[in-house]
C-alpha cells in the first residue's frame, strides 16, 4: 500500500468519508486521494514523495503559489504578537480600506470566515434590505452550503449527485428559483412574471464550479438591467473570481457593477477567510449599524488578515494579472494543442487565472445542459493518466483549474507533453 492509502484507510475510522470536504475523497474520479505533507511553489509533495504540479491551488486561494516567503514572514511576526484578540486591530482597518481600493463597487466590507459565510450573509442582508423572500441562483452554480442555496448546486454537489442537499427544508427551498446560467430570456422572463417578489439574484460571474464557463456577452448585463427594474440585489459571488481573474475582479474584467459581492479564497491567502460589501446603503443595514444580525467570533482574526493583506499586496503589483493570465493561457492552450495532435475532440476556456477543458466535440461550453453532456468517463480516464505523469488537476469533471504566478514555462510544457501522452491512450 502507498501511503496515502494506508493514511486514507485511517483517515476513515474517525472522519466521514476520511475528508473535511466532499470532492477531495475522488469519488468524482475513483482511486485513492493523494495525502500531501508539503508544497512548495507550483508543487506538491505527497506522503510518498511524489512531486505534482498543482493546478488546484488548495481550491484558488494560492495565487502566488506555495510557501510565499511574504506571506510566512507576516504570519511568523504575527504570531509573536498575538494570535487573536477579539477585539479590533488595525489590520482590519488595512484590509477592508484595500477591498474597497480594489473593487470600487464595495463601500463597506465585513470580513468573515469562509466563501459559504460570506454568501450566505449577503443573501440575508439582501432580503433584510428588500423585505422581500425569493433569491434567483442559477443551475450548475455553487455557493458555498448555504441550505438557500443548496439548490441545483454544483461542485461537490454535482459531483456526488446530491444538487438538492436532504436537510433542507422545503418551505425554504421553495424561494430559491433556479435558472439557466448565460439564458438572459429565461431571467426576463421570470423577472416579468414575478420580479417585484425577488430580493436578489446570487451569480458566479464566471460559472467555476461546473467546469469553467465564463459569461455570453450581454448575460452580466442583462442581470443588472432587470435588477434595476424591479428594485432587487444584484450580489456577484466572486469568491472564485474575485483578484483572480482580474485585480478588480469579475466585475472589473466584464465592466459590470454588482450592488454586493461576496469575496472568499485569495483574500485570505490560504487562511480560512471571506468577506461580503457593496454599496453603503445596503451595507449599512447589517448589525450593529442595522437591524440584519450577522457576526464571528474569529471573523477579522489577525493571521488571516496578515496573510490576505500580503497576497493583495503582492497581486496589486503592475503587470501581475496580464502574466498570470499568459501563463494560464499557455496552459490552455497546451491542452488543446496535445488534444488536436492525438485526435481527441476537446473545448477549452479561460477566464484570467482560471481554466477549464471538457471532452466534447462541442466548439463552446455555455450552458449547464452542454456540460452535463459532455464525456466524463474520458475525464476520469485523462485525471488518473495525468495523476501518474505528476499533473494534479481538479478530481472532478465540474471544477475549473487555478494557475499561480509560481508555474514555469517549463512546468507549462511539461503538462503539455503529459497531457499528449495520455491523451494518446484515451
Ligand atoms: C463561487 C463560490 N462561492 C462560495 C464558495 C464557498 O466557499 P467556502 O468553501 O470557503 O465556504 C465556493 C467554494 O467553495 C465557491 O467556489
Ligand atoms: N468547488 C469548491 C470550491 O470552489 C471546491 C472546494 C471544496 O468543496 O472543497
């Protein structure tokens, strides 16, 4: 038995399934997860000391890559001044000021401790602000557990075949609405029947948890449109999207103004953080400046903002998205090429710091229909060939990939040449 095995096997006896979250167990891929005990860079090493080039980024937090030496050297001198307070600091100050410098459309921002709080609490807010109940998601779309929004749900969700989650009660489930993602006519269409009931429309803008399916022109827009018209939030979950496919996310990249956005990953730096904010006037009716009730014990805890300042910092650098959007370009663009050169029908798609492929003759991916239609048997195939040439993707055929600043045009090519190889016995 390898080790991850034997780890694997123990892990079982005290955690259920032997992970703290669904879609790392491989059940989207078969096989054994691999245990890792150190990263350095764009690498992996696991328990058995194999090295992979990482294209997860423990799930897009590591932009920069493992083991920054920015970011262990705030933590270290953190530590040595106090681990949490409870109480306020100046980081937060620091971190919320350079949120709302980067994304103009946040005027206030609450700092939390995961993408699944964050969302859920601009869902709440959004409803507390409106008085209204309904929500509008879209299919495909993942946000976190949120029981709201445990509809339909993609990621994990999809991956297991669980989109509608037992344990969420009907009675709340009948206001989420669920739509088709990039179909405007299916919202207007809604919209006119029922829109002055809906407190908001929750969006990815660019859908990463059904594969990688950036927007159709006009999409983004149209949901601002029927947003202004009948009164309700528009919140962009940008907790996937948000400093990585462009500094100002999203919403900078496509040039479209969400009333809240819900920010997750990057912004902690690896430490477990998100954050909600939008336009003052909506923001200002969370507690204790409004009636909507929402806090954390460890919510703004120093080490967290320690690490999420010094990646924003880092990012901010000139020039830092337009590089890593080559690389994930080139990286794209390696697997289409090994696919075309062995004959296998793939599309491929990108968004800044993010990609996806899917095995399809397809030329495009823009709807949850496309991606359900697409060869998932040929993905497990390619995930295990690319595991054993020391290429660690997403195991699931409905995750997007994450690049970081770290990947050389070396490991570039390497996944290219990979990726040739297994293709070629697909
Ligand atoms: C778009 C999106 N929203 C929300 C979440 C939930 O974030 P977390 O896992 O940190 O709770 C995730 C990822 O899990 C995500 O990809
Ligand atoms: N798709 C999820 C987040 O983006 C994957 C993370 C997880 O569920 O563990």
């Amino acid at each position: 038995m390898t080790q991850s095995e034997t780890l694997f096997a123990e892990a079982q006896k005290y955690i259920p399934g032997g992970v703290n979250s669904p879609v790392r167990a491989f059940k989207g891929v078969g096989g054994t997860p691999l245990f890792f005990k150190h990263a350095e860079g764009a690498y992996l090493y696991d328990e058995d000391d194999q090295r992979y080039i990482d294209y997860i980024g423990s799930w897009g937090p590591m932009i920069l890559g493992h083991g920054n030496q920015t970011i262990k050297d705030a933590l270290h001198a953190q530590v040595d001044q106090g681990i949490g307070y409870g109480a306020p600091t100046a980081l937060e100050t620091e971190m919320a000021k350079k949120v709302c410098e980067l994304v103009p459309s946040i005027d206030l921002v609450r700092m939390v401790n995961s993408g699944t709080e964050a969302t859920m609490s601009a869902v709440r807010l959004a409803r507390g602000y409106t008085g209204r109940d309904k929500i509008v998601k879209f299919e495909g779309c993942y946000h976190g557990h949120v029981d709201s929004l445990l509809v339909k749900a993609g990621s994990g969700a999809l991956t297991l075949g669980v989109p509608n989650s037992p344990g969420i009660p009907a009675s709340l489930a009948e206001h989420t609405l669920t739509l088709t993602f990039n179909d405007i006519d299916s919202v207007r269409e809604t919209f006119a029947r029922m829109g002055d009931d809906i407190a908001a429309i929750i969006v990815e803008p660019v859908a990463g948890n059904m594969n990688c399916i950036p927007p159709v022109p006009g999409f983004l827009e149209g949901l601002r449109e029927v947003c202004d018209e009948h009164g309700t939030v528009l919140i962009f979950d940008e907790v996937m999207t948000g400093f990585r496919v462009a500094l100002g996310g999203a919403q900078g990249l496509y040039g479209v103004t969400p009333d809240l956005t819900a920010l997750g990953k990057v912004i902690g730096g690896g430490l477990p953080v998100g954050a909600f904010g939008g336009k003052r006037e909506i923001m200002e009716h969370i507690s204790p400046l409004g009636p909507v009730y929402q806090a954390g014990t460890l919510s703004g805890n120093p080490l967290a903002m320690c690490a999420g300042l010094a990646t924003l910092n880092a990012i901010s650098e000139p020039g830092f998205h337009d590089r890593l959007t080559q690389k994930t370009n080139a990286v794209r663009d390696g697997l289409k090429e090994a696919a075309d050169s062995t004959g296998i029908p793939l599309a491929v798609q990108s968004a800044g710091a993010m990609f996806g492929f899917f095995f399809t003759d397809a030329p495009r991916i823009t709807r949850f229909d496309q991606v359900m239609a697409c060869d998932v048997e040929r993905f497990k195939k390619f995930f295990q060939g690319m595991l054993k040439e020391g290429i660690y993707l997403a195991p699931s055929a409905f995750e997007a990939g994450f690049t970081s600043i770290a990947l050389t045009d070396d490991d570039i090519h390497q996944t290219t040449e990979a990726a040739r190889r297994v293709m070629a016995r697909l």
